[in-house]
C-alpha cells in the first residue's frame, strides 16, 4: 500500500524486530564455524565451559554431548570441577548416555592435571571434540579467574591453539547480573561465545540482546527447556519473533 508520502511506514513491531536483529549481526551465532574449524584439521576441538556457580554448567556439557554425538562427533568429557564430587559424578552419568568418554581425577584434584589429561586422551583417542567442566566461580573472585587462566595454559601444553572455544553459560532469568557476568569473565578470559540456560517458561530472555550487542559475543546454544534436546543452536530471527511474540 502506497500513501503520498511513500510507502506505507512500518509498524512498531517490524522496526523493533529489524532494530534487534542488527545486534546479532556479523556473529558466528550457533554452530556456525565450528565444524569449519575441525574440518581445518583442529582435532580434537578443545571447548572449555565456564561461568558461575548454579548456571547449569555440567547438565549444558552433558546436552552439548549428546547434540555432538547425534551429529557424528567422537566427543570426551573432562571432569574439571574436581571440588564438587557431584559434579563429576553426574558428568559421568552424560558420559555413560552419550557414549562419551571421559576422563576425571580424584575430588579436590588439581584442575590443570585433570584438564591436561582429558585433552592428551582427546588427542591420543582420535576425539573430535573434548569438552572440559570447570568448577563454577564468582566472577568477582580474582584467584579463582587467575585458576582459569591456569587451566588454559595447561591445556596449551597439549595442543598450543587449545581451547579452540571459551563458552560462558549465563542464566538467562538473572537479566542485568548476567550481562555483568559476562563483562567481567570476557575482561580475564578470551570467549568466543555465551550459552544463555533456563529460557523456558516466563524467561524472555532480553539479556541476551544485551550481550550480543554491548559485548559482540556470539550466541551459541540457549536452553529452552530440561530434556537434552531442548539445548538447540542459537538463531537469531526465530528468538527475535519469540520476544516480540510473532508467530
């Protein structure tokens, strides 16, 4: 429809979807790039998972498991959380159902050791991707984002690139404390992407609009639910639509 001034203007909603959609834009959201990545003879793609504690960070490595193995990837799990005995033992239980490997050391182990360990088995086993569990942290606490640090360079010792991907997991129902979150992990860590969990239910999500545009992260995987396939990769339109409540 035509009106003297031009074409008919676009309604609130369309400016809106269109205005949040360029915050996503030019960001490997997804799993875009990844299997690029293995393809450009990186094997085994080291992906290293961090954030605070409660996020859902070792039920997220268990879903990104199963999601590799149904894609064809040979995939191991590092038990890095080494302080919680819960943390491991539910690790090996994703393990178990993925058919995974997987790779742990004693509780209260050295996490470095445990991280060393899991990528040397990676490579020696022909894994296509290693994940690693680390032991949540508050990103307020120096020491234990310096830990962190640590634990990557250890991994360098194995393969010098590694870890190819640093993946925060945000809870996406905290709002401004996870974009806080993510500003302070980004400052220590190099992250190559966020995973926003718990956007089920009432969750919207609007954080998420605030870490693509103010921190340029991609968005790789959101968690929409509690079974293993409700962990799906990140597409920027559809989650848009969802917020907006466009059919």
């Amino acid at each position: 429809m035509k009106t003297a001034d031009g074409p008919a203007q676009k309604n609130l909603r369309d400016l809106i979807e269109e205005e949040s959609l360029t915050l996503f834009a030019g960001l490997p959201h997804g799993t875009a790039r990844l299997w690029d990545m293995l393809g450009e003879n990186v094997k085994p793609m080291v992906v290293s998972i961090v954030g605070v504690n409660g996020v859902g960070k070792t039920t997220t490595i268990g879903k990104l498991a199963q999601l590799f193995a149904r894609d064809g990837k040979k995939v191991l799990l590092g038990a890095g959380d080494t302080f919680r005995a819960a943390a491991i033992s539910q690790l090996k239980i994703w393990a178990d159902r993925t058919g995974a490997d997987f790779v742990t050391g004693r509780e209260g182990a050295d996490p470095g050791a445990v991280a060393f360990d899991s990528v040397t088995a990676g490579k020696a086993r022909g894994a296509d991707v290693v994940l690693l569990d680390t032991a949540g942290r508050l990103h307020t606490k120096s020491n234990l984002m310096e830990e962190l640090k640590k634990v990557h360079r250890v991994v360098k010792k194995v393969i010098p690139d590694a870890p190819h991907e640093v993946w925060l997991v945000v809870d996406g129902t905290l709002g401004q404390n996870s974009i806080a979150q993510a500003r302070e992990f980004q400052k220590t860590l190099e992250l190559t992407g966020v995973i926003i969990t718990k956007l089920d239910g009432t969750a919207k999500g609007g954080a998420v609009l605030a870490i693509a545009s103010e921190l340029r992260l991609p968005i790789r995987f959101i968690g929409v639910g509690e079974q293993a396939e409700d962990l799906i990769p990140f597409e920027p339109k559809p989650f848009v639509e969802a917020i907006l409540g466009i059919s």
